[in-house]
C-alpha cells in the first residue's frame, strides 16, 4: 500500500524514460485494472486461500485509485 504514481514518475525519470509517455502507460494502465483483477479473480481456483485474494485485491484497488484520481479515471 506504499505504491503511488510518482514512484513510476521518479523511476521514468531516473532511466530517463519520457515523461509524457510514462502518464500514458499510467492512464492505461489505470483503466485496465478492473478488467484484470476481474480476469485473476475468476480463473483461481475454487479452493484458493480468500484471505489472499481479499489482500492481493484490496492493494490493487488502492493503486488504481490513485492512479484513476490522478488520471481522472472512473
């Protein structure tokens, strides 16, 4: 739950990697998330541990939360 957009920021720019274009992977990756966490979520097993997924999911929520505020995505 330590994730936030400007570390991929920080990093892009540490590798010299274009900004302009690390927003763009963010913006996208942002409105994936959904979908994907929806995909993992139904191809576990029925038998996987809740407990994992529940925490696997709450932390990706977070991040997509950030990354939809900053991006503007709902």
């Amino acid at each position: 739950d330590k994730i936030y957009p400007r570390h991929f920021l920080a990093t892009a720019k540490v590798l010299r990697f274009p900004e302009v274009q690390m927003h763009e992977i963010l913006s996208d990756f942002a409105r994936m998330i959904p979908a994907a966490l929806d995909n993992v979520k139904t191809s576990l097993p029925t038998d996987f541990p809740e407990n994992v997924v529940t925490a696997v999911e709450t932390n990706v929520l977070r991040l997509h939360g950030r990354l939809s505020r900053e991006y503007g995505i709902k």
